[in-house]
C-alpha cells in the first residue's frame, strides 16, 4: 500500500473525527484522539531514537506517513470548525487534555524530526 495513501487515510480520520465531535458536541473522543495520537509520536520517536546508537528509519518514516497527516488532518478541522461550526470547551478536563495531548504530540513529532 502506498504510504500515501495511508497519509490521507490518517489526514482525513483525524479532521472527521475532530470536525464530527465539535459539531455533535462531544468533548472526550478529540481529547482522546489527542491522547493516541501523543502516545504514537512518542513511540515513533524512541524507536527511531534506537538504542546503542542504531536508528530505526521506519520509525521515522511512520512518523512522517501517520502522525504528521493526523495532526495536519486535526488541525485543518479544528481551524474550521472554530470558524464556521462551534467553538470547543477549551476550559474543560477534556479540553485541557487535548491541549496537552495535541502538545506533546507535536513536540514529540518535532523531536524526531530533528534527529
């Protein structure tokens, strides 16, 4: 399967899942989304870290084909959704856990790429 392909699967599951859970007012599936999402980058980026001084590069290309397109894909949705659809609770639990999550994701996304 071609790798791009899997990014605009990711890309497009994640700005649905964002823009579908603001329109029907649910606050836990982004904040979850945000969650695996960090939980994924972070793994990608110790496996493409290595050990003893070998890196695995398809850690790094995953990162690049799934984490990347998703965090574009949530982006893109909560960008539109916060100008043409409802605003999010950022103040609530959910809302801090996917400013969290979406936060770490990022950095860990960065932080491989830097590698």
């Amino acid at each position: 399967m071609s790798p791009w392909l899997i990014a605009i699967a990711c890309a497009s599951g994640a700005a649905l899942i964002a823009a579908a859970s603001i329109w029907l007012r649910l606050r836990w599936p982004l904040a979850i989304l945000s969650l695996l999402l960090a939980a994924i980058a972070t793994q990608l980026f110790f496996a493409t870290r290595g050990q003893n001084g070998f890196h695995d590069l398809a850690a790094l290309r995953a990162q690049m084909f799934t984490v990347l397109p998703a965090l574009g894909g949530t982006a893109l949705a909560l960008i539109v959704s916060e100008r043409f659809l409802r605003r999010y609770p950022w103040q609530s639990l959910p809302g801090v856990l996917t400013l969290l999550g979406l936060a770490a994701a990022v950095g860990m996304s960065g932080w491989t790429m830097l590698l």
